[in-house]
C-alpha cells in the first residue's frame, strides 16, 4: 500500500471547506492539522465566533491551531504539504521550504490576473468573461509564485456570491493536484510578471454609485460583484438607499442632471453619464425592500430628487 502524503491545511472562510472536504475524503492523503484564524466578535452581541474552517475540521476529528504558523510547529508535523486556501495571513518565509514538497496555495483567479484580496469581485468589475483557481507554489510575494495548474469556469452573469460557490467547488481538484506533483508529474510554471494584475481588499466605501463617474454598466457590475457586502448604496435625503435589483434602461433619458431619479413608462429611472439605469427594488436604511415604482408612491420626493 502506497503511503498517504501527510500534510496540514490553512484556510478561514467557508470558500476554504469544499477543499479541506476533498482532501479529507481522499484515501491517498492525511490531514493531519489545521490552522486558522483566531475567533473573532460579531453580530450585534459581539460574540466570539469561530472560523467556518475551524467548526468543519472539529466536526471531522482534525487539531485546529489559532496562532501564527511557525517554522518550528511545522517541521514537528513531518509534512509532505502545506495547503493553503483563504487564510488571510501571511506565512513566514521560513515556512515556505519546511514542507517535503512546499507550501501549495488555491488562489481565486487565473493568475497572474488579480493578485491580492478581492480576486472574484475585481474579475467581475473589469468585465472578465471567465475566471477559475491557479494552484501555485507560495512565494514570497504576493500570489506571485509559479502555477502548478489552472481550472476556468465562464462568470456570465454570476453575482460574487454564486461565482464564489463555483469557485470553492473547484477546490475538489486539490488531491488531484497534490498527489501529480509527488509524484513528479506536474511542473511548476513561472508567472509572466508583465501580465500581473493587482487587487486590494473591498471596502464598505466601494459600493456607494458615484453618478459623476460611473457608467450604466459599472453600476451593474458593481451590483453583481458586490452582492452580499458591502451592496450597492446611494444616498437620499440624507439617508443610505440600498440599489437591490437593476436593469439597464432603454428609453430615452432627456436633459437631465447625473443621479437624477425620474419616472416613465411606469418605470423609476436614475441618469447616469452615458445614459440611465432602472431601478427594480431599493431598500431605505432602516426599511423593508420595495419595488422602486412603490417605493417612490411612498415617498413623494423621490421622482425628481438627485441621489448622492
């Protein structure tokens, strides 16, 4: 019988899990450790909650760890790999070369296009039609190391959320990869750094439309890329106004100012630079989502009023 690759597994979010799954159920491999983020407060009692990875490794009988990973832990597990999805720390250098085989990362994007920490929602916003994972060998810097291989899948017209999903399935491909290149069967391949794109964490500030700036069609795909968090937001009467649904909008606009809401056809359009977008569903802080023809029965001011 074969011996099974030992290695540990370093991941946080619920993108992490379909590839802890697979590696666990693989007959060819041990998990024999797991680290991940410390737990953290949230939700409106501030309780400590523990990272999904963590609840899915305790659930399968697998030593979670929560502090830095360190040369000397590592070198303890005897390890073949160390595989990484999502963690959201940095490893130390002196880490990297421990493992038998080397640290193996899933990186969500077909790099070298979108390194750093928003891969899924910038290949959305800069209107990639596919994306999928690189397999790499973990470098110094940043999602730069040499790919092992690469899965795609078609975006369409996939909001984060659902092309998260998709993505997170991939990483059943995980003891596939691993297992070729023990095996000596899967090369390395330089990334090509003149191709390298970059992309930095989303913040809550990303969402809000800007009417001065944004086209039709960056709003639209803001509202895919931003599904879940931080959503598509704009402001009226002072007040944050979610953007739940929207269309592109196909009759004429008139001469009317950026940001301006007005009513046709029984429809609620906004003015954007290079034309209009409809509204379908907004949601007013603090308020029920509506369709936007009753929202704006609801509040006379809103046909006519410029958004922020």
């Amino acid at each position: 019988m074969a011996k099974k690759l030992k290695i540990a597994f370093a991941g946080t979010p619920e993108f992490a899990i379909p590839s802890l799954r697979s590696l666990i159920a693989d007959e060819g491999i041990e998990v024999v450790a797991v680290f991940t983020q410390p737990d953290q407060s949230a939700g409106r009692g501030n309780r400590l909650t523990p990272p999904p990875i963590k609840i899915f490794a305790e659930e399968n009988g697998i030593p979670v760890f929560q502090k830095k990973i360190d040369a000397s832990k590592i070198q303890k597990l005897n390890l073949d790999f160390l595989a990484v999805v999502a963690f959201g720390m940095i490893l130390p250098s002196e880490v990297l070369e421990v493992p038998r085989f080397g640290c193996v990362n899933l990186h969500a994007s077909l790099l070298p296009k979108f390194r750093g920490a928003s891969p899924i929602q910038s290949a959305i916003l800069s209107g990639e039609a596919k994306t999928g994972v690189s397999f790499m060998r973990i470098s110094e810097q940043l999602d730069a190391g040499d790919i092992f291989a690469q899965f795609e899948i078609e975006i369409g017209k996939k909001n984060a959320e659902q092309l998260s999903v998709e993505l997170a399935k991939l990483g059943d491909k995980f003891p596939e990869v691993l297992k070729k290149i023990a095996r000596g069967k899967l090369k390395a391949t330089p990334q090509n750094s003149a191709e390298a794109t970059s992309c930095s964490k989303i913040r809550k500030a990303d969402g809000r439309v800007s009417w001065e700036e944004d086209s039709a069609e960056i709003i639209l795909r803001k509202l895919r890329a931003f599904a879940g968090w931080p959503s598509v937001f704009t402001s009226f009467q002072g007040k944050i106004l979610k953007l739940i649904e929207l269309e592109s909008w196909q009759l004429p606009v008139g001469s009317r100012q950026n940001g301006e809401v007005f009513a046709e056809d029984g429809k609620i359009g906004v003015k954007v630079v290079d034309g209009a977008i409809e509204l379908k569903k907004v949601q007013l802080a603090g308020k029920k989502v509506l369709p936007a023809a009753e929202f704006a029965r609801g509040e006379r001011g809103f046909v006519g009023a410029k958004l922020r």
